[in-house]
C-alpha cells in the first residue's frame, strides 16, 4: 500500500521514519495545501496521513486507491467525514494524545485571568507595586466553573478545577436527558443557558461539528460580568468580533483564547487590541510526551491497517469499501 503524509508542519518526521523502517514501510512526505496540491501530489495513495491539507468528497474523486485517512490530532473539521464514509474511506484521528495539556493549559488560563497574573506583572514592570490594581479577586472555592464539552480533556478539566473546591457544571447535549455513568460524580448537568448565567469561569472543550459560533453575542450577553471565558478547542466555536465586543462593553471580565477561527490569527483582528484577553499560538496540545504520543500513534495506526486491516481510532463506520464512480 501506498503510504503519504499529505502535510506536516512538526520539526522533524523522525519518530514515523523509525516505525515505518522497523515495519518495511514506505512512504512519502508532500506539504500541500490546496485541494489542487493533494490532487496532484497523491494519485497513488491508499494511505495518508494528514494534518491540515483540506480532504473533501472533490479530492476523494481523484484519489481512487484511497482507503485510510489518519490524521494528526483530535479534530477531523478538515476533513469531510460523510463523503468519505461514501467512498469507503477509513478516517481515524488521535483522540487521547494530548488530553491532560489541553486541560493543564485550561486550568492555566483560568488561574492567570482569575488571579490577574498577566495585568499585575505588566504593572510591576511598569515600576508600580500595590495589589489593589487587582481588585476584585475572589475564591475559587465559592466560585462555579461552567464546562462546555465532556469527552476526554472537558471530564479532565473538570477534576483539576474540583481540586481547587470550585462547583462544576456543565452543559453536554450527550448528558443533557440522562445521567451517564462516564460523567464524573461532582458534576452537575444544566442547559446551556443556566451554564452562561450561573459560571464565574467557562471553559469550552467541545468539538467545532455542530457548535459553530456555539458562543456569540446573545450568549455573552447572558455571562455574568465578573464571568472568564475559555476557549482551547477549536477557533470558530467563538464569534470572536462578538467577543472583542463584549469584552470593550464590559460584558465579562475576560477571555483567554488557544485557539482561533483562523491561524495564525490575522494581524488586524480586534482581538488583538483587546484587553483582558489571553492569546496563546495553538499550543495547548503540546508537550514533548504528547508530540512524540501523537507522532508515534499516527504511524502506528498505519502499520496496524497495511498489516491486519485493523484500526484503533475509527471516527467513521465503513462497511461497503471503496465507492466506484
């Protein structure tokens, strides 16, 4: 079978090159970016791996040999899963390789909002010295953190904030009719609405299919004006000229964002002159455990399909194999 990494914008490919030498695989690396570029460059592949190259039904139209997408990372928003459900083509992403980041990085952003860390050490820089530019600060103990999402990394954020005694909500439309074993104890299920009046943190940790622009202006209208708001799951989930608006009317007192609809985030975005938000370059996902298990779970999940036909992260449910025209 014909292995190809469509795109890969990491440092070095290393990791995959041993896995693949160990398995007497094969392989080729592109960077393409365009429909046109994977069109082009991957006629003979059955299998790829990919990062952002865009994989739609048009590109599954000229790839005929085409059996398995693997892709590098948890979001699959490139790829259009229902066409190559059609075609016969296996996806799979890396759903749990940088689970416990993502949520540090969570947990980091609330804590740096919450107890002012960024505006204090401006101010200290600046040659001033006096706490009461922080106030108001208050006990995460009495506070309540809303989390939007309860897969992987929300249900691990969760516990970290409960560490810290704060209440914890969340609104997950999967747990919005039952009670689910998986749902952690301390967690109490409300609807979204509840969740923006009630939480003094919100912290977003769903999946963008289905909750584009989840958060806009009607939703920030309802969040508390002491209330932070979160974002390290994917750009796009945030209206984000709502959000620089809310935050210059005072709507809520602050948002970190790792995430953007477009990255890297345009030089003239709002958000950029916003103050009171926290912006960080995508990076929530990494540490080096978490790039070397992504890395080596990508090629893996190669080996394991060319050698048994077998898939350990299926995203789609392929029974008829490839769609001919």
């Amino acid at each position: 079978m014909k292995v190809m990494i469509t795109d890969c914008d990491h440092d070095h490919i290393d990791i995959e090159t041993e896995i693949f030498r160990e398995a007497v695989i094969d392989f080729e690396m592109q960077q393409c970016k365009t429909e046109e570029d994977v069109i082009a460059s991957c006629q003979q592949a059955e299998i790829i791996m990919n990062q952002y190259a865009p994989m739609t039904e048009k590109v599954f139209r000229h790839l005929p040999k085409l059996q398995l997408i693997v892709r590098y990372g948890v979001g699959v928003n490139n790829i259009d899963v229902d066409a190559a459900t059609r075609y016969g083509i296996q996806v799979c992403n890396i759903p749990d390789y940088g689970v416990e980041e993502v949520a540090d990085h969570a947990l980091a952003l609330m804590l740096n909002l919450s107890r002012k860390i960024m505006h204090m050490n401006a101010s200290v820089l600046n040659g001033n010295w006096d706490y009461r530019e922080s106030i108001p600060i208050y006990r995460h103990r009495d506070q309540t953190v809303g989390v939007i999402g309860l897969g992987r990394i929300g249900s691990t954020f969760a516990e970290r904030v409960h560490a810290l005694g704060s209440r914890v909500i969340a609104y997950d439309p999967k747990y919005q009719y039952k009670r689910d074993e998986l749902v952690l104890p301390f967690i109490e299920i409300v609807e979204l609405d509840a969740l923006l009046e009630t939480a003094d943190v919100i912290s977003i940790h769903c999946p963008l299919e289905d909750a584009y622009h989840l958060i806009g202006r009607e939703q920030l209208r309802k969040m508390k004006k002491t209330s932070y708001l979160i974002n390290v799951s994917r750009g796009g989930i945030v209206d984000e000229e709502a959000l620089a608006h809310a935050i210059t009317q005072k709507w809520l007192a602050g948002a970190a964002l790792d995430v953007t609809e477009i990255e890297p985030l345009d030089i003239d975005s709002p958000l950029r002159n916003s103050a009171n938000i926290i912006l960080t370059p995508h990076m929530a996902w990494y540490s080096e455990q978490a790039a070397y298990e992504l890395k080596y779970k990508v090629a893996r999940e190669v080996v394991r399909f060319k050698k048994e036909k077998l898939v350990s992260y299926p995203v789609n449910h392929v029974t008829n194999g490839r769609m001919r025209e």
